[in-house]
C-alpha cells in the first residue's frame, strides 16, 4: 500500500506543479499585456 500511496502523492506533486506553472505563466503575461498596453495608450497621446 505504501507504494501506491507513494505513487498517488507524486501524482499529486507533479499535477500541483504544472497548475502552479501554467498560474505563473498567465500571471507574467497578463502584466506583460497591461504594460504594452499602457505604453500604447503613451504613445498614441503623444501623437494626438
């Protein structure tokens, strides 16, 4: 039993690792999106 429970809690581990990953990811990109959207906006500004 010992090595089913090991399996299952690596299972676990690896799954709470690519949520945690896949959290970051949209994390960086979404504040990558809002500061090229706000030096956009600067820049249309500029031209008007």
């Amino acid at each position: 039993m010992a090595n089913g429970s090991s399996l299952a809690a690596m299972e676990l581990m690896v799954f709470l690792g690519l949520v945690g990953w896949l959290l970051y990811y949209q994390y960086s990109n979404s504040r990558r999106d809002s500061s090229r959207t706000k030096s956009d906006e600067e820049t249309s500004k500029e031209s008007d």
